[in-house]
C-alpha cells in the first residue's frame, strides 16, 4: 500500500508512534523515524522492524519545539530522499490540571507541543510536497480536543488547535494535491493512560459501546489509510478512533 512512498513519523518511540511505524512498514514505506532523545532500546526496536520487512527506517532526533533544529532535520531528510510522501504529526504531551491550578507557562507548554511544532514542520514539509504535486498530513489530534472535560484546558485547547487548523491546511493545500486530515483517539493503551485511577478508567469503559480499551495499532491503522491511496479522495476530516464513546454514546439505561 505504501511501497515507493517516504514518510516522516514524529514521536515514533512508543505508543502510537511506534505503532505506526510497524504498520507503514509492513506495507512498504520508507521511514524516517522521529524522537527527541536516543535510545539504544529504540533503535534496536527500529532496526529489528525494518529487517523483518524489508524496507529502510532511519531513527532522527531532535526537539520538535526548537526551530532550528527542526528546520536542519526537515534539510537533511530533503537532501536524502527522492520526495517526502507523507507526514504523520504525532509527537505530543498531555497534562491533567484544573482551569484555576493551570499556569500560562503551562498552556504554553501544551501549545509549543502539541500545535505550533506541527504548524511549523507542516508548513516546511508542505514545500516539498507542493513542488511534487501529492502528499499526506495525518496529524494526531484527540477526542479532549472536541468535548471539553474538567482538567483539559491546556492539553484540550492545544487538540482543539489541531483539529481547527487541520481543515484550514486541507483548504489551502488541496490545489497542490496534497491532502491533510488528523486522528482523535479516545481511551487507547498508551502510556498517557497509565497513571490514571481505576474509576477514571471504569467510567470510560461503560461509556463506550466496544467495551474495551483501544490499541495504538488501531489508531496506527487509520492513519495508514489517510496516508495511504485508499483514501485519495478524502481531504479535511478528523476520524475519531474511541470505541463509539464521543458525543455521548455511552451505554445508558433507558428510562
């Protein structure tokens, strides 16, 4: 499905990232493989994946938040690579704190993350893809980003960003045939989910008619199909991956 495309996945050191990895390989892409930090686990992980499929992953590092670097990383993928096919914005933070305990030096934090360090790679990425005429956003938004929860003010407001600015990017880039859409998982086996109580968890789980957790392949398979060709005519959606829980779709007595 991807065979002959090149693709730059940020945050691909675990969770959906990682995920996401294993699925575009398994269906031929290139990868350039995107983290802050090195990691001898990830690396092996990588090389470990690309063997098995035949197919070249290369690990880059850098802070998505530090332009500059960012900028020399988006050259050197540029200068090694006979086009960029697709990018997935995936690399993110969360954070959980109440509108009254939530400091501007937190929002910002969230913004820096979550929505201006994918605005901007975007943006320098677009580029190459305008001169070719094709290519793919999938940007990693979230469900926080479409219903407001108490303690998502920073974490929520950055999604909603993505979401927003996903469809204006759809508007104005389409006429180079490049195709932007995100993704807004819900309750998923991430590492995000792990420290949160056993109610918080129960709660979710008899809102959602699935019943269960979501996996990040899941979440890595939808986002394979707005990379991919199959969804050539698709352009400035948001597929939410939550088991059916959004806009209350939980399970409810009749009464």
């Amino acid at each position: 499905m991807l065979t002959g495309k090149t693709a730059i996945i940020t945050g691909a050191n675990r969770g959906i990232g990682l995920a996401t990895v294993e699925v575009f390989a398994e269906q031929g892409a290139a990868i350039w493989a995107c983290a802050r930090k090195q990691s001898d686990e990830f690396e092996y992980k990588l090389r470990e994946i690309a063997n098995s499929n035949a197919v070249s992953i290369t690990p880059v590092y850098f802070d998505v938040t530090e332009e500059i670097a960012v900028k020399d990383t988006v050259k050197m993928i540029g200068k090694n690579s006979k086009s960029i096919d697709i990018l997935v914005n995936n690399a993110g933070i969360s954070m959980e704190r109440l509108f009254s305990m939530t400091s501007v030096k937190m929002i910002r934090e969230a913004m820096e993350v979550n929505f201006l360090s994918q605005m901007f790679l975007s943006q320098l990425i677009s580029r190459y893809m305008m001169k070719a005429k094709y290519g793919s956003i999938v940007n990693v938004a979230s469900v926080a980003g479409m219903e407001s929860e108490q303690g998502g003010i920073a974490y929520g407001s950055s999604k909603a960003a993505v979401i927003f600015s996903t469809r204006t990017m759809a508007l104005e880039l389409g006429s180079y045939g490049i195709r932007v859409n995100s993704v807004s998982p819900g309750f998923i086996e991430t590492d995000m989910w792990k420290g949160r109580s056993k109610e918080v968890k129960e709660k979710i789980l008899s809102e959602t008619p699935l019943g269960r957790q979501g996996t990040p392949r899941e979440v890595a398979n939808a986002i394979l199909f707005l990379a991919s060709d199959m969804s050539s005519y698709i352009t400035r959606q948001n597929i939410v991956i939550d088991g059916g829980r959004k806009s209350g779709g939980g399970l409810r007595e009749l009464v």
